[in-house]
C-alpha cells in the first residue's frame, strides 16, 4: 500500500510517516496544498490523508481539484476542524472520511483499511492517444496498428505518461514513479531523458505526428495532436 499524506505540520507529518511506515505502507509527503495537488495526480495511491488548513491550497479545494479531474483516490479528511458543517463539506466534495485532530493512530490506521477496502471503480485496461493503443493486461503497444517492442521500463515510463496525457511531468517525477525507490535521484543524472529518447525513437518515428514533446525547463508530456 502507498500513501500520501498532504500536511504542513512537519512534526505530526512525520509522525504519521514512521507509523505507517512500521505497518509496512510506503508514504510519500506534502507539504503545502500545491505541491499535495501536482502529487496526488501525478501519483499512484492507494489513499491520501488530506489536512484542511494548508498553505498554498486549502485541503477542500485540492480535493475539488482532483476529484474534477477524474481522480478517485480515497481521500481522508485530517484537521483540527470538527464541526459539522466542514465534515459535511468535505463529504461533499468527495471526501471517503473524515478524521479530527487529536486523534489515536490505530483509529486512523482503521478508517484507512475501510476506505482502501471498498469496491474500486473497474480498472481501465486499455489506453488510447491518437493512433496509440496501450494494453495495460497484456502489456502490448500498437501504434497505427503496428505492434511496438517495448523493455519493462519503456513500457512503465509509456504508461505514467499516458495515465497523464496533457499533463507535464518533471523529470523528477517520472523518477519517482518509474523507478520508484531503486533509485536516488541526482539531479544531474540524464537516465529520465535517455529513456524518454528510447521510447520517443520506437512510440514517434516514423510518424509525422509526434505524441511525446519536451517542454523546455520543465519536463515531458504525452499529448494528442492538436484538432
């Protein structure tokens, strides 16, 4: 299980980062609600442990952001906050529970097994940009109906992109997520870009119209041409 925990108390951050981390739950941490929001849809969570009052982006509006952006994380509302017309609110905008500050570790561990255990929406199994088709069961790439040989790692770095289509993602993001922690990113390590010219010369020659795009002092993105 990953999650993501978005609160700008450092203290308490890190105390929720040790417990989970010693129920065997990777965690990855926010601080403020802008960074929260690039997380939480650039991400692959399993549930994110929102707080309400954050810098940058209160937690009630990161929530409406990402929930108008398809995303269903589970989400658990974590505030000083208890009176009802916020936990109303938050439930409202789509929040799965809600837990006020103070509160004991092993209810947040229990109301975080009942929001992960619900039925789940079915998984998207196919994945479409253009003349793209990606088979998340199968693991086949085709474009223009040619099949494409990709490695495991083209393979998962094409998927993050795709999963994202339109959406920037920096180098350092794509490292996380890609190779995840088998990794220690440098920043002057050039493996995102050479991977990323690996699957841009089998996904884009050949082809007139080219889906993967640098974005000059940002990162990538994987797009449909435009109309």
């Amino acid at each position: 299980m990953k999650i993501l925990i978005v609160e700008d108390e450092s203290r308490l951050a890190e105390v929720l980062r040790r417990g989970l981390r010693e129920e065997g739950i990777a965690v990855e941490w926010a601080e403020n609600g802008l960074r929260g929001q690039e997380m939480a849809l650039s991400g692959s969570y399993d549930a994110v442990v929102l707080d309400v009052m954050l810098p940058g982006r209160n937690g009630f509006e990161l929530l409406r952001r990402i929930r108008a952006e398809g995303s269903k994380v589970p989400v658990l509302m974590l505030t000083a906050r208890s009176g009802l017309d916020d936990r109303v609110r938050g439930l409202d905008l789509g929040a799965d529970d809600y837990l006020p500050k103070p509160f004991a570790f092993k209810e947040l561990m229990a109301r975080l097994r009942a929001i992960t255990r619900r039925p789940a929406v079915e998984p998207q199994s196919r994945l479409r940009i253009a003349d793209l088709e990606i088979d998340l069961g199968t693991r086949e790439v085709r474009r223009g109906g040619k099949a494409i040989d990709l490695s495991s790692r083209e393979f998962a770095l094409l998927e993050f992109l795709a999963r994202r289509k339109g959406l920037v993602l920096t180098r350092a993001m794509i490292l996380d997520h890609v190779w995840a922690s088998d990794y220690d990113y440098d920043g002057g390590s050039n493996l995102v870009d050479v991977y990323v010219n690996y699957l841009r010369k089998k996904v884009d020659h050949g082809h007139p119209v080219k889906l993967i795009h640098t974005i000059r002092g940002a990162g990538y993105v994987l797009r449909e041409p435009a109309p």
